[in-house]
C-alpha cells in the first residue's frame, strides 16, 4: 500500500473545525493502519494561524515548501471568502497535480476562484450556495447535499459534514472496516448519506411576507398528513391556484410542491429518529400514504430506505 500524502492549507480566519474535523479522521485511520496517510499542514509563510474563532494553529512549514499532495484540502472561514493572491496562484499551479482536490464549508471559493472546479458538480455551505453559483458558472453548485464527489472534486458543506466526507474518502482509501472503527472512536455515525439535506424545510424556505401565505405555510408544517395540493393551499389562501403558486414561489424562494415534499421528508425522518414507531404509520403520518412511497422518497432524495435511516439514525438508547 502506498502512503497517501494529504496537505492542509491554513490561513488567519479559517473555520477550525473544517480544518481538524478531517484531520482528526485522516490521523485516525493513520494510527489503524500505519503508512497509509503522510498529514501536513501549511500556511503562507508558515507561520501560526489564527482560526475565526481565534484558536491559534500552528503549521508544519510554509505553502511553497509543502509537498505535492495526493488529497489537497482546503478549509472555508472568513479568510477562504477572499483568499490570498498567493494562495490562488499555488493553487492553479500544484491543484491540478493532486489525484483529489477537497473543500470544507467555503473552501469551495479558492478552488473556484483558481478555476479547479469549473465544469464539476459541487457544494458548500448552504449559506454561500448562491453566491458561489452566482461567482462562477463554470461551477454546478447542488445546494441540498452534505457533500459531493464528482471525479476528483469532493467537496462538503458547513463544518461538521466535513468529517462525513473525510470518513467517505477514507472508506474509499482504505475499506469500510477502518472507516467503521475511526467513526467509532470519534463517537459519530459512520457518515450521513451524502444527499442528506444539510438544513431543516423551515430554513430552505424564506417566510412569505403576507398573511396568508403565511398561514399556508404553518398549515403545511403542522398537517403534513392533509391535502397539500396546491388546489386545497389556494383555497386556503383564497387565491386562484395560479396566483397562489406564483406568489408562493416569489415570496419562499420555492415551489408549493417542492416546500410540501420537503416538510413531508423532515417529518418522517424526525419520527424515524425519535420515535418506534411502525413505518407504516410514520408513512400515513408524514402525508405519504404508503410505506412504497415515503421509500421512494427516501432513496430519491437520500439515498437511503426509511429502515436504514432509522438504522443509522436512531440512538440504540431510544428502543
């Protein structure tokens, strides 16, 4: 097996759990399986770092004497969202030499700004997903997933899912079993599908500025087992269905369909987690009628079936 030489590039305000979350995975599957991975980290001048939060981090060395990487990964922060000339220049001459390019959270802009992810699909946090599409694109940016591997792009979302995609890079490093023991050791799930949704129906969706679309909303919310087509909704808004769907999308940033079936979604996948319940009746009870088709829903936006989500999810200490 050959040693795998992974570069950490820090820099002053960098988000210090995009930075150590990795790394901590990485230096795990390293002590299980000695020789597999190099780990360095770097900074400009190589000189200590201080992360947003202000925890002072010290590198091995400076950016230009760092060694060719086999994973490259960049971190996001405050200092990600307007790097340094410098750092945008190494990365356009040594990123495109690395077998695998990786960002955490708005690692994403250098990579982008240095053209590296042009023409891949990507992600980052949910909060920077328009400004980087807007910014770039060369760039197909997926807001919805927790992380994104599009051939050698990976790229995660905010903060903790960078330790979901360092756990997917080691699974596919060195084998499920070694990825299984360090998720264990650092007492978290062996990783989340990666198109879990990173945030919450209730965040994806702005507020509707008027009353009763408004209204509409918290009824969606708190009876996702009734008649949600956008028929019954205008109705309830007392609005022609046409113009209920147009002011609805204009005023939540989504459609009433797409709002629908993501608190439908929530609601199962809460109940899986908190609750024993039969999935038959979470299914009845989240609005979609049939085990068959809350399963569908599960695999299309998930990846996963409602049992193993359940599976993986829900605490042993809950049954």
């Amino acid at each position: 097996m050959s040693q795998r030489t992974l570069l950490l590039v820090l820099f002053d305000g960098v988000q210090s759990l995009d930075a150590t979350g990795p790394m901590e995975v990485f230096a795990g599957a390293e002590k299980r399986m000695p020789g597999s991975y190099r780990l360095r980290t770097v900074s400009l001048d190589g000189g200590p770092v201080r992360t947003d939060s202000g925890l002072r981090l010290v590198p091995d060395g400076p950016l230009m004497d760092g060694p060719e990487p086999d994973t490259l990964l960049v971190p996001g922060g405050e200092g990600a969202q307007n790097p340094d000339p410098r750092l945008l220049q190494w990365l356009r001459m040594h990123g495109p030499r690395a077998r695998r390019l990786v960002s955490v959270c708005t690692g994403a802009i250098p990579l982008a700004r240095a053209g590296l992810l042009d023409g891949h699909r990507v992600t980052t946090h949910w909060a920077y997903c328009n400004e980087l599409a807007r910014d770039y694109p060369a760039v197909r940016v997926d807001p919805d997933p927790i992380f994104v591997q599009d051939g050698n792009v990976a790229t995660s979302a905010g903060v903790t899912a960078g330790i979901d995609l360092a756990l997917a890079l080691v699974e596919e490093d060195l084998g499920r079993e070694t990825a299984l023991a360090v998720a264990r050791y650092l007492v978290v799930f062996l990783r989340r599908p990666a198109n879990q949704a990173q945030y919450s129906a209730r965040l994806v969706a702005r507020t509707a500025r008027r009353g009763p679309l408004r209204d509409v909303q918290e009824w969606i919310d708190e009876h996702p087992d009734g008649d949600l087509g956008v028929e019954a909704l205008a109705a309830r808004a007392a609005l022609s269905p046409r113009h209920f769907a147009r002011a609805f999308q204009a005023e939540t940033g989504t459609t009433p369909g797409r709002y629908v079936d993501r608190v439908r979604l929530e609601h199962a996948r809460c109940r899986l987690e908190d609750t024993a319940e039969a999935i038959g009746h979470i299914a009845r009870a989240s609005g979609y009628g049939t085990p068959e088709a809350m399963r569908r829903a599960f695999l299309r936006t998930l990846g996963v079936s409602p049992a193993e989500y359940r599976r993986r999810f829900r605490p042993v200490s809950a049954d």
